[in-house]
C-alpha cells in the first residue's frame, strides 16, 4: 500500500479542511473555493493534490465538475492504522 501521497496531501491545514467541506456532499470547485481566501487557481492546485492522492474523485455533470471524498482510501487508511495498534 502507498500512502506516502495520500499524507503528503493530508499534511496541509488547507487540503484537510478542504475534506471536511466535503463531508456534506460533492461541491464544485466554485463551492469548495468559497470560505478560503484564494484564487481560483490555487483552490485548483489543492484539488489536484487531493485528488492525486485518491483521497477524492471529479465527476462532470453539465458544465461544472463535482468533487467529492473518495471513501474506500480512507477506509484503507484507517484500516492500516488500526492494523498498527495489533491485537492487545
């Protein structure tokens, strides 16, 4: 298992509220970009980031493109860390 992009992507304050905007739902990067103060581009970057490491995925619907949390990574990521407390 690789995680080392999946927490290199975790490691940023911005990204990891970027998540938790996404608990509620899939957004646009529009939505996404709304309580941060950036530029388009760099709400972009981030997205990128995140979505490199699996930790979301894009659908496109119409026009726009929806973010949203890809589930099954976390899982992984939460498993293996379980894993590591052993069996006590």
């Amino acid at each position: 298992m690789a995680f080392q992009e999946t927490f290199k992507a975790l490691s940023d304050p911005t990204r990891r509220a970027i998540l938790d905007l996404l608990k509620g739902g899939a957004k646009t990067a529009g939505e996404i970009g709304v309580p941060f103060d950036m530029t388009g581009a760099t709400v972009s970057h981030h997205l990128s980031v995140l979505k490199e490491a699996g930790l979301i995925s894009d659908e496109r619907r119409g026009k726009y493109i929806y973010y949203e949390l890809n589930v099954t990574i976390l899982d992984e990521i939460t498993g293996w860390i379980a894993g590591l407390k052993g069996d006590s």
